[in-house]
C-alpha cells in the first residue's frame, strides 16, 4: 500500500526514510537521518535531465526506465535492511516521479505499506527554514580566541545543560585556522538541516546555551533568523588573559605541518599588516609557536571587540577567569550562573 505523509509526520515516525534522488542532490543537503538509495547517479540525472530538455519528457522516461531497469533487484534488496516490518518512508525533490515510482516498486514486491513525503525534499526544506523563526532561549557564551569556550560549552552539558555546538555542526572552529585537523564542511544548507536536526531534540522553552559565532563558520553561514537572536541574547563573557590563550592556542592547533599554519597566516594578512604577517611566518618557521600566536591574536581580540560594541551592553556579563582550565572554568561559571 502506498500513501501519502506530511514532512512532519515523517520526521516524527519511527520508520526509515529513504531519499531516493542523486547521490550529489544527497551531498548538498539530506534529511540527517534519511538513507540514499538513488534511483539514478549523477551522470544518469544529468543525461535524463539534458534529454528531458533537448528532446521530450517521454524520451526521459524512457531514458530513465533504461537506467533504473538493471537496479530493481538492488532497490528491494537495499530497502528491506532499512525497512521496520516492511514499512518505509519514501522520497525525492518534490514527492513526484522519482519518489511514487521506487515506492511503487517496493509497494508491488510485498512491502506492506510505503509512505511518500508530499512535497519532497522540498517540502523538509521549507519546513526547517520555517523553523527559525520559532524563539529560542538562547545564553550566549562568548569570549576571545583561544579561551576554551567550546570545552566549556562541552562540560556544560555534561552536568545537564542543552547546548548547541555550532562548530562541531560546522566541522570547523571559526578561525582562520579553524579547518586544522578536520574534513570537509558541510553545503549552507545541510549546516541549517543539522542545526534543525539538532535543536529539534532539545526543549526550545528552557535555556539553550550556545557559543557566540560571527554569521560565517568557514564556509557556512548561520541561518540568518537564528543569528539575530544569537546577538539579541544575554552574552557570558569570560575574559582571559591573551598569555594563557596564546598557551592554549599552541597546543590546540600545532600538531600540523607548518606551512598549513603559514598558510592560515595568510588568510588573514591584510587585516594583520606586512609586519606582523612577516613576524608570524618567521616565528612559526623557528618554531615559536607561543610569539606566532600572539600576533594572530592581535588581530582576532580587536575583531571580537568590534562585534561586541555591537551587543546590548546590558545583556553583557563579563567573567574574569585566570587561565585556560576549562574544567576549573566551567565549576566558576556555573556558580555565577546561580545568581542569573
């Protein structure tokens, strides 16, 4: 049996979803928890796509039968690992031909109920975009570079606070030196799936703590709904002396070759000056880690600085903390909080 379902109650549903589209659609943005079982590769979309365009929509077709006709037997297969008790959600872009066609297959080849999301992808699209406007009771730890406010942001949460982690939703630390160590980031709009995904399992009516970001992780950028109520929110400061950063700073981010350090040096050179980008390369050359640390910090503190004079002065909590012991940190932090 085949029916239809609504993007929220397949995302509410205990069955697996299957998205059946290309693995390069899938790439761009997916469903966090949705399974890709594409009914045609890229190159076979592309060339479905170009006859559809070049010639007809029956010669598509007809394209597309060809492509898909060797794979039936692997679309069952695949499907019933995924399939609670023969029962599936399917779908595509927009809930149309690629979608009703898999779930039609599966539907004639004893799967007992095969849902299809109306609207698609589409639809998910527009319901996690919709999403951001709800208000979130955010509280905003912010701080300099090199203060440890992700630790902090971690031990938090240990001891039963919700947070959103940002950076790890990025798979980058906000830096110029911020894809050190890490993979790939995800497209802008699986970032906003994943922080949909994410926010989604917390209670939005009680706090949220969150790491103060500019609008850009990388190459990704915060949904810009979801920002203005970042800078709208009630900001913990923790200041901490640049010294005890830079410290930090050293044995975060130095276990790389040096001229990925270099090269991060550069991204940021107009802002730091001829002077101060020949320091630092030297001074990463030697091996002096410590006094290359210290100049980028010049430049991000100053940054910092601007996006704070920005804020509500009188949502600003400023906590002067000694060093980097987040451990430590986090047991002051949460003792202040008693009186908030």
């Amino acid at each position: 049996m085949i029916s239809d379902i609504s993007i929220d109650k397949a995302l509410s549903s205990k069955l697996r979803i299957i998205d059946v589209r290309s693995p390069g659609e899938y790439l761009r943005g997916h469903i966090p928890a949705a399974i890709n079982i594409p009914l045609f590769n890229n190159e076979e979309r592309a060339d479905v796509g170009t006859v559809y365009k070049k010639k007809s929509k029956e010669a598509a077709i007809d394209l597309g039968y060809k492509y898909v006709n060797p794979k039936l037997d692997f679309f069952i297969t695949e499907s019933k690992k995924y399939a609670d008790d023969l029962k599936i959600i399917i779908h595509c872009w927009r809930g149309g031909m690629r979608s009703r066609s898999f779930a039609k297959h599966l539907s004639d080849n004893g799967f007992k109920e095969v849902f299809v999301v109306t609207g698609g992808y589409k639809s998910y699209r527009n319901f996690v975009l919709d999403y951001f406007t709800n208000k979130f009771n955010l509280k905003v730890l912010g701080g300099y570079t090199g203060s440890g406010k992700t630790h902090i942001l971690h031990d938090i949460r240990d001891t039963g606070y919700q947070i959103i982690d940002l950076e790890a939703l990025a798979n980058h630390k906000g830096s110029a030196f911020g894809a050190i160590g890490l993979g790939e980031q995800p497209t802008t709009e699986h970032f906003e799936n994943l922080l949909h995904n994410n926010l989604s399992k917390l209670d939005i009516k009680k706090n949220i703590w969150i790491e103060d970001e500019s609008i850009s992780i990388g190459k990704v950028a915060i949904p810009l709904q979801f920002f203005i109520q970042i800078r709208e929110a009630p900001l913990y400061f923790i200041n901490i002396p640049k010294e005890e950063r830079a410290k930090s700073l050293v044995k975060e981010y130095t276990n790389c070759e040096k001229e990925i350090l270099q090269n991060a040096i550069f991204k940021i050179a107009k802002r730091l000056g001829g002077q101060d980008v020949k320091m630092a390369l030297e001074f990463i050359e030697a091996g002096d880690f410590y006094n290359a640390a210290l100049i980028s910090l010049h430049y991000y503190d100053k940054a910092y600085l601007r996006g704070l004079d920005k804020r509500d002065m009188k949502k600003l909590t400023t906590i002067n903390l000694k060093d980097t012991d987040h451990i430590k940190n986090t047991s002051i932090i949460k003792a202040l909080l008693k009186h908030y």
